[in-house]
C-alpha cells in the first residue's frame, strides 16, 4: 500500500504542479503560446484530479470534519478552474487555430481562462495547505 500511496501523491503533485505554474505563466504572460500547452494542461489537470480523488479516499473516506470541508473547496475550485479553462480556453484555441477569430480576440479570451484558473488554483494550493493544520 505504501508504494501506491507515494506513487499517487507524486503523480498528483508533479501534475498539479504543472498545471497551476504553466496557468501562473500563461495568466502573466496574456495567453501568447496557450495553444501549445492546452493539451498538456488538461491531462494534467485530469491526472492532478484522478489522484486527488484517489488520495481522498485513501485518507479522508469516512469523515468530513474541517480539514475535509476545507480540502473538498480545494478541490472544487480545481475541478472548476478546469472547466474555466477547457470551456473558455478552449474554444478560444480552436477558433484561433482555424482562423475564424481575430488573434488578439482568442488571446483576450485564453488569457482571461488562465487568470480565472490560476487565482482558483492558487486557491486550491492554500486549501490543501491549511487543511493539514486543522
């Protein structure tokens, strides 16, 4: 049991990892480039969730005190800032792969998808961290 458990805390942690920096950067940065990490952010993103699930139940199944309200807002606001991303950004991105948008308008468009996911991953990071200490 033990090797699986480190296994999924290293896979959900390099994951999300990845996802809130490369959401950080795109975020700072207008969305220039978002094109080519989308893909890459969203399979981290389903990884970074898969696992967290699995860790839920390893170590939280059966009880919802404070630190499991806290960890489950956490985990909410990853599940949305995924949507956000994949619902805005998205679109955004194929729209502006096949030309039918102006450029500046599908950046606008993915740069605000990533501003709304990165405060609501920067969310989910304090969530996880706070709710060890309750």
């Amino acid at each position: 049991m033990q090797p699986i458990l480190i296994a999924a805390i290293s896979l959900h942690v390099l994951a999300a990892m990845f996802w809130a920096g490369t959401s950080f950067t795109l975020a700072r940065i207008g969305g220039v480039r978002g094109e080519m990490l989308f893909g890459p952010q969203m399979g981290a993103a389903v990884i970074a969730v898969l696992t967290g699930g699995y860790l839920w139940h390893v170590s939280h199944a059966g009880s919802f005190g404070t630190a499991e309200r806290v960890l489950a807002l956490g985990a909410v606001c990853a599940i949305i800032a995924a949507g956000v991303q994949g619902s805005i950004g998205g679109p955004a991105i194929r729209a502006l792969m096949s030309g039918t948008v102006d450029e500046a308008s599908a950046r606008q468009r993915i740069a605000l998808a990533q501003r709304v996911a990165a405060g609501l991953l920067a969310l989910t990071a304090v969530c996880m961290v706070v709710s060890r200490y309750l």
